[in-house]
C-alpha cells in the first residue's frame, strides 16, 4: 500500500476516534477528500474500499460512505442484556421482556444475552464483570431490591451508578425507580392500581375486594397497592384486603377456599381484584359467586362465565423505547441527561361464553 493512501487511511481513522466523523455520520464526497488531502481521487477511493472492507464504513449509492464502526469500539454484534434479579429464579414476564428485547436488538444488527443474579452485591459484580469482558456494547439491566427499604439494593445501586459514571451505556428496564439518577424505562405500577379503582368505579361498585398473597410486600405489589388504595380513597370507594397464605404447591391450591368464599359472601363483595400467586387458578375456584374480576398480566386459556379483565403490562413497548434509549447512550457514549420513562398499562376484557 502506497504511503500516501496509508497516510490518508490513518487520518480518516484518527478523525473517526476523536468524534469528528461519528457512528452514522457520512464522510465528504471523494472528490472533496481529494482537494482536502491534495491526493488523486484514485488514491481516496482505494482508501475508501480498504476501510469499508475493515468494516468501518460502507457504500450508500445515493449518499457516499457512511461510518459504521468507531475503531476502538465494540462491533455491534455483541450488545448483552442482564437479567439480573433475586434468587436467579424464573420469570415468565421477565422472560417475555427479554424475548421483546431481542426481537427489537435484531432490528438492529445486535445480539443480546441473558444472565441471572442474585440478590447481592458480590453476585451483581462477578456477573456485570463476566459480561464487561465480552467487549460489549451496552447494557440492558433489571435489577432487584430489598424487601426492606423498598429501594434497589445498596450494593448493586453503587455497581449500576459506577457503570453509568464509566461511561458504559446502560439502561434500566421493568422495575418502578425511586432514584432518579438512572436512565430507564419501566412499567408504571402505581398507575396500574389506580386503573383497577377506575375501571371498577365505571362498572358502579362501591366496594373493592383485593385478594392477595404476601408478595404484595414485594416492591412492585406495594406500589401498585399504593396506586389502588389512593384512588379508592379519592372515589370514596372502600378497598377491603383478604390475605390468602401462599400455596405449597398448584395442586394444594386454595386450603382456605372455604373461608374466603365466607368472607367475600359477608362483605356482600361484587368486584374483586386478584393478586396472588396461581391467580387463574384462583379466579376459577371462585367463579362460583356473581363478581367481577380484574388479574395482572394473566393469560386465561379456557372459556370463563364471568366478567373478567386483565391489565396487561406493554412489553413491546416498554423493550421498543428501551432499546431506542439504549442505542442513544451508545451513540453518546454513555454520557446522555438521564430520561426516565413510564409506561401505564391497558386494561381488556376476556371474551366469555
């Protein structure tokens, strides 16, 4: 390669780390590199064709060379997503919203990947220091939080805003934030408890029945109990709790069926919402009484006689606006304002016969 073009490649390249020619952005025509750099336009275009086939730029026929890769930066084949939450137990929403998000990577040209944590600072760093050397591009995480303070654990608070003074990209998904230092997208679950006093106010009861298990104590459950029982107090409708212990397994459902149906017939209970775990299940067992019915993100496979709703959390757009707020703290490198997002739920109707 003659020292003029190599001499040409190099600067192109330096310009391109130090932010003058940024991801997306298009490189002046070859003629004008040629005037700029006093070499023939033969010498430019070879230099062109050497960088695009490293990867660096391509050809657009209608608007010249694009820049696709910043040397130095990671290629974006290798974006990751840490599913990072307490217990490293299974979740089908969360597992739902990873699917989402990779769905909305491929549109992309990333990859995403999976990991599980626990609930503790030590596991947080082996796991974020495993993923880190996988040269990745940024980082989609769902942390979990202490049943104590209702707040994202201190350890991996301190590890995610290290993250983010770093300058590695990374946003935060699906939990309900107090701290505000942190870019993130997430469902909004206090508004999701005040739509279940709404939606059951337009159907005319003035009583509400919420049948829940103890992970409503969960942070989540607290805030969507929150929502609820604000809106109930302003619509001066009365909330009445029922706590069911949860079940040692599906097929030892409802040990206190008995009970329960008691005190809903005492109570004179037309409107129930449903929180517990098997909530389904547990819709069934009741459907025996005339209520309506409202569960959370619940899917119902048989034919139901009763009045039933379902408030559905967004998933494609929750992991839609998460993925575009990632892409833009790659593209800045990590050092956008913080945008915090909340996305409110729907509430639908399940078909009956």
């Amino acid at each position: 390669m003659a020292g003029k073009q190599e001499a040409f490649i190099r600067n192109i390249l330096n310009r391109m780390e130090q932010g003058e020619f940024n991801n997306g952005s298009y490189l002046p025509s070859e003629r004008d590199l040629a005037a700029e750099y006093k070499i023939g336009r033969i010498t430019v275009r070879n230099g062109l064709q050497h960088l695009a086939r490293k990867g660096f730029i391509k050809t657009e026929s209608t608007k010249g060379y694009k820049v696709v890769h910043i040397p130095g930066m990671p290629d974006k084949t290798t974006l990751n997503i840490g599913g990072l939450w307490c217990s490293s137990h299974y979740s089908e929403h969360t597992y739902r919203l990873y699917t989402s998000a990779n769905e909305q990577a491929k549109k992309h040209d990333y990859t995403l990947f999976l990991q599980y944590a626990k609930d503790d600072s030590h596991d947080w760093a082996g796991h974020l220091a495993a993923m880190l050397e996988r040269d990745i591009a940024g980082l989609l995480l769902i942390p979990t939080y202490s049943p104590l303070t209702e707040r994202m654990t201190l350890g991996n608070h301190k590890l995610i805003t290290s993250l983010r003074r770093s300058g590695i990209p990374l946003v935060l998904l699906d939990r309900e934030f107090p701290e505000k230092d942190l870019p993130c997208v997430v469902h909004d679950e206090y508004a999701a408890g005040q739509m279940i006093a709404d939606h059951f106010a337009s159907l005319g009861h003035k009583q509400i029945v919420m049948l829940a298990s103890d992970y409503i104590h969960y942070y989540i459950g607290t805030q969507r109990q929150n929502g609820l029982q604000d809106r109930c107090d302003e619509l001066g409708i009365e909330l009445k709790k029922i706590m069911i212990p949860p079940p040692e397994s599906r097929e030892k459902l409802f040990p206190h069926k008995e009970e329960v149906i008691k005190q809903l017939l005492d109570c004179k209970a037309t409107a129930v919402f449903i929180m517990t775990y098997f909530q389904v299940d547990v819709m069934h067992e009741l459907e025996v009484l005339d209520l309506d019915f409202i569960l959370f993100d619940a899917e119902i496979q048989k034919p139901v006689k009763k009045n039933i709703w379902i408030v559905e959390r967004q998933i494609e757009t929750v992991s839609e606006l998460a993925m575009k707020l990632l892409l833009e703290e790659i593209e800045k490198g990590g050092k956008n304002p913080v945008s915090q997002f909340k996305i409110r739920p729907e509430i639908k109707a399940v078909p009956h016969k």
